[in-house]
C-alpha cells in the first residue's frame, strides 16, 4: 500500500543515499563471496527446485518471527518520533507489517509449525531484537530498518520466492511491493532529514552496521538450514 507516499515517474533521492544504497550491495556481495554461500538459492543447472518442507518450514518461521518483531519495535518508535509525515508513514508501515505476519502465521500453521514453539538464532536475537528495538533516534531508525533492512528484504524475496511452495509464492508476491514502499520511505526520510555531513555519516555508519549482523545472521542459519537436510 502506497497511497500515503505519492510518487512522480520517476523518483530520485539524495545523491548520499544512493551512494549508501550501492556500498549496501557491494558489502551483501562480498560477504555472499566470502562465505561461499552464492549457491544457496540457486541449483546448480540454474533452475530453482522446490525447498522440502523441513527447509520451508524453518524459513517461513523466521520469516514470521521477523513481522512480529517489526510490528513491537516499529509502534516502539513511533512513541519517539518527533517528525510527524515521518509518524504517519511508519504508522500505515506498521499496518502492512501486522498484515504479513497474519499471513505468513497462517502459512506457518497450516504446515504445523507454531511461531511459539520456534526459537531464534543468536544471531537474529542480536539483529532484530536487541538492535532494532535500541536505535535512538528516526535517522538511525530508518538508515537501519527501512534502508538497509528493506532493502535486504527486497533482494532476498526475489531470490527465495521461486523454491517456495506455489500458495506461499502468491503470498510472498502480495508482500514485496510494500517492502518497496517501505524501502521508498526510508529513501525519502534520509534524503528529507539528513541535511549536515554528520547526520549523513550516521546515516551510512547505521546501514552498514546492519549489514554486518545480518551477515552473521544469514550465516548461521544457513548452517541451520544445511543440517536438516545433512
């Protein structure tokens, strides 16, 4: 849903983020290179076969884990928000993220599975919980979740939708466009909101951190992953 944020054809953005947004891809593929982990989402004759159900099921349930988490430490922020068209967009933000939860949690239970009774990894604890939840300030915030964070999310869906079963891939389709709108606004807060070097710099310095927890986090659990089906 995009009805908050209009958009010309063609939207540009300050020319600080873009340069983030590139240093975002630049360390995403070198860590894929450096873990060797490049083959995880692709078969190796360059078709996607579907997950088996153990690997989906552990997936869907992180996944799931990630919308209630995005739901508590977004409306967290919103009580310090002081830049109100920044409030009301993470507001309609919070709204989608509740919806993907729902949908992903009735994915999850009509293969089993109870978001109860998953535990998340260390790692994902470190990233998702115990940093998200503590960024101080809307900067910091949306540099983080809504650049970083989305656009991870944006390039993960794309590479993950095609093992996934057909029921889930329509419901992931239904997703991803918000996770662009949500992108978008990051996009727009930055661009909006950082007007000195050093409001830039914190900018960049907090989208990189993210990339390196959730470097740590990919990693381990494609450890996990890769030992259901050892």
């Amino acid at each position: 849903m995009t009805t908050l944020l209009p958009t010309t054809n063609r939207e540009t953005w300050a020319q600080f983020v873009q340069e983030i947004e590139i240093a975002l891809d630049a360390h995403r593929n070198q860590a894929v290179a450096d873990r060797e982990i490049s083959q995880t989402f692709v078969a190796s004759e360059g078709v996607p076969l579907p997950w088996s159900q153990a690997r989906v099921l552990e997936w869907l349930s992180f996944q799931t884990y990630y919308e209630y988490q995005a739901i508590l430490f977004i409306s967290k922020w919103l009580q310090t928000t002081p830049e109100t068209d920044v409030m009301v967009m993470l507001c309609q933000q919070i709204e989608d993220e509740a919806n993907h939860f729902n949908w992903l949690n009735q994915h999850l239970e009509q293969m089993g599975g109870r978001l109860s009774e998953w535990s998340p990894l260390p790692e994902m604890v470190d990233w998702i919980e115990t940093y998200y939840h503590n960024l101080p300030d809307t900067i910091s915030r949306l540099a983080a979740h809504n650049l970083a964070g989305e656009s991870g999310a944006c390039r993960s869906f794309s590479n993950i939708v095609p093992f996934l079963p057909e029921d889930l891939q329509k419901t992931m389709r239904r997703i991803m466009p918000d996770e662009q709108f949500h992108l978008r606004i990051g996009r727009r807060t930055l661009s909006k909101y950082c007007v000195t070097n050093e409001q830039r710099s914190l900018a960049r310095d907090r989208a990189l951190e993210v990339i390196d927890l959730e470097s740590r986090a990919i990693a381990a659990f494609n450890q996990k992953l890769a030992s259901l089906e050892s």
